[in-house]
C-alpha cells in the first residue's frame, strides 16, 4: 500500500508543477518570415462587379472606298407659290393644290384654270409639279 501512496504523491507532484508558474515575460522580436508554402487550390468564383463608366470615343476610322454611283433617283415633288394678284392660275404641268385669299374670310372662286379673289384681297395658290 505503501507503493501505492507513492505513486500518488509522485503523480500528483508531477501533475500539479505546471499550475504555479510566474508571471509571462515580455514578448520577443518577430522572426524572419519564412519559405513561401505551395499555391492553393483555385477558390469559387466571385460575384459579378458594378458596370464601370464608358470611356471616351475612339478616333475615327479612315473613310472606305468609293464605290460606284447609283442609278438617279426619281424626280421630287417642286412646289411654287403664286401670290400677289386677284386672279392667278398654275402653270402648263402643275397642279393647284391649294389657293386661299390673302384678306378677309371670303374663300376665292375656283375654275379648272386657277382661283380669284374679289378686290383689295389678292389670291395666293400653292402649284406642284409632279
């Protein structure tokens, strides 16, 4: 039993010398840093970022080669106006396509030949070839 009671004490001295420690030192100086360790693996991949601004506009690019004309377009449609008298008509080829009178709210008298106005008003007519 004696052995026993040893063996305790023994245990118990060598389990309980850790506990009464004095107090920590001040810290040492950081060692050097050392060997880079090997790369990791590849990570997930992140979250689409913000669309940034625009730059500025490029130079511009030199002008292409000219090709052949084009065929000529129809003809368009020519307007003229006639004003100033009391009676007018359009000419050989035009078409009137409005007339009113210059004065008053008397709507001017219309024939196959032109349009007139009664005095002081004068006609004003919008002929159109087409």
């Amino acid at each position: 039993m004696r052995a026993i009671s040893m063996a305790l004490v023994v245990l118990a001295s060598i389990s309980l010398a850790g506990c009464f420690e004095g107090p920590a030192g001040p810290a040492g100086q950081a060692g050097p840093a050392g060997p880079a360790g090997p790369k990791g693996d590849k990570g997930d991949k992140g979250d689409k970022g913000a669309v940034g601004q625009a730059g500025p506009a490029g130079p511009a690019g030199p002008m292409g080669a000219a090709g052949p004309a084009g065929p000529a377009g129809a003809a368009g449609t020519a307007l003229r106006a006639v004003r100033g008298q009391a009676n007018a008509s359009c000419s050989a080829g035009e078409t009137m396509i409005a007339a009113y009178c210059s004065e008053g709210d008397k709507a001017p008298s219309m024939s196959a030949a032109g349009a007139a106005c009664t005095a002081p008003a004068t006609v004003v007519l919008t002929c159109a070839k087409l």
